[in-house]
C-alpha cells in the first residue's frame, strides 16, 4: 500500500514539473545583470565585448574580428566567452564561432575602407546555441539616445556594459581580470580637466594591455572617461563597446547592480564600436 502511495505522490510530483518546464515564463535576468553581453579576445583590438541577438548569433563591431589593410581574411578561430562579469581564464562558457559575416568592401579604397569599418558590425555565428539560462527570452530592444539629447549630470550613477580595467592608484590589477559591468558615477564629460584625467589613464590602459600582450593598434582619437565611485575600476575607453545606462524614466525597465529598481534610458557617449547600438537596430 505504502509502495502504491509512493507511486502516485512521485508521478504526481513529475506531472507537476512537466507542466512547469513546458509552460514557464519566458527567462527573466537576475536584477542589475546583462545576460547578453560577450567578450573574446581580438587579435585588432585586444580585447572587445558583444551582444548576442540569438543563442546563435554574436553582434559586434567589425574591427574587433578583421583588418581592412589586409586582403586576406582572417580564420584562425575564435571563441566568445558568455555567463561571466569579468574576464577571467575559468569564469564563464567559451563557445567557438564557425563564421564571420561583416560588409564587403572589397571594391572601396583602402583609406574609405578603414573609415567605413570602423563603422561597420559584424555577425559572429556560433557552432551551438548558448543555454536559454543565459541568453534573455525573449531579448529586450533598448531604447537609445542616437541624438545625444540624454543630458548626463556630472556625478550621475550610471550602469556601464562594456568592458574596464581594475584601476586603484598607480597600479592596474589584476592582469587576468576584466569588468563587463559595472555602476560608475559620471565625471568629467565635456569639462576641460579630461585631458588631464583621461588620457593619463588612456596611457595606464596601453601600457596594461601592452603587458597582456597586446601588439595591435591604440586609437587615440577619442576617449571617455568616468569614475567608479570607489575608484577601483576606472573604465576609460578608446573606440570601445560604452553606453551608460542612466536612471531615467522611459520605457526599458531595468535594475541596477546593487538590486535597487530602475527605469533607464541609454545616453550617447562618443565612441565608435558600438555593439549595443548595432543591437538595437537589428531588433
């Protein structure tokens, strides 16, 4: 009898799971997490972050993964590294991308060649699809400030995606370590002292990723910089994946790293390799 009471109470219990798992709601991200980001090492660039637009489907800009001064395309592999905050040789799950679709400038001059794909994205297609834990179902369009109409107040609290170096003094550390995310407080957008504080960091930056390894080339052109309210993770970017995810009132509903809810519009800051925008576009 007892054995019989088993019986039913465990086909019960599975009937029930069964008709959870088939009727769940669609995957919702932990507060102040950003499921979609990506990050691989870029044999251009050093290290670059994109976004995925399916569990299949990586979008980033197009001179993290070729050279335009180089006819022959490059197809050593790559693998994109999904599920982690930071960089870190045992965080996360890399998996390999099979191809790269980016435009075909083939028939442009070199020099255009150059301007137009630091401009361009590019599609990386992964050999498997990435768990359904990790990739958001379904994926959230965000809403972007293309205009630049967004005003950012100086030490505004903002969400950064991207990626950023550990920071503290004169030292960068760990060498291992990249943040993807972090919360930072707007300092020194368009005042006169970011020469003086951005490219001194600009300069720690090379010289860290230097140390890496990292033999590519450094654009100088232009940089943003913004502050960690604890100073210990100063993101200072070059033509780098950087939106700031400020607490506004619009339409994206989102939270912030420290569980705190948020409404939060994205505030364009001048870089170039924007994986986010490019995100945006395609949804």
């Amino acid at each position: 009898m007892r054995t019989n009471i088993r019986h039913v109470v465990f086909l019960t219990v599975l009937g029930i799971c069964y008709l959870l798992c088939n009727a769940r709601l669609p995957f919702k991200p932990r507060d102040g997490s950003l499921p979609f980001l990506v990050y691989f090492p870029s044999r251009y660039r050093g290290l670059c972050v994109g976004t995925l637009v399916s569990r299949t489907a990586v979008i980033t800009a197009a001179v993290c993964v070729t050279n335009p001064t180089i006819p022959i395309r490059d197809t050593r592999p790559i693998n994109v590294i999904t599920a982690a905050t930071y960089r870190h040789p045992r965080r996360g799950i890399r998996v390999q991308v099979v191809k790269i679709i980016i435009p075909n400038l083939h028939n442009v001059s070199t020099p255009n060649k150059g301007y137009l794909m630091q401009k361009s994205p590019a599609i990386l297609l992964l050999k498997r699809k990435v768990p359904d834990v990790l990739a958001e179902i379904p994926l959230r369009a965000l809403d972007i400030d293309y205009k630049g109409e967004e005003v950012l107040s100086l030490q505004e609290e903002c969400l950064i995606p991207g990626w950023h170096f550990f920071y503290k003094g004169d030292k960068i550390y760990p060498v291992h370590k990249f943040l993807l995310q972090r919360n930072v407080r707007v300092q020194f957008l368009n005042i006169v002292k970011k020469k003086m504080w951005c490219e001194a960091l600009t300069m720690k930056f090379q010289k860290a990723l230097t140390n890496l390894g990292f033999i590519g080339y450094f654009d100088t052109t232009a940089c943003v910089c913004i502050r960690d309210p604890d100073r210990t993770a100063q993101p200072c970017h070059v033509s780098y994946l950087l939106r700031a995810i400020a607490p506004r009132h619009a339409s994206l509903d989102i939270a912030s790293i420290d569980g705190r809810p948020n409404h939060a519009s994205l505030a364009c800051l001048p870089c170039q390799a924007l994986s986010t925008n490019y995100r945006n576009r395609i949804l």
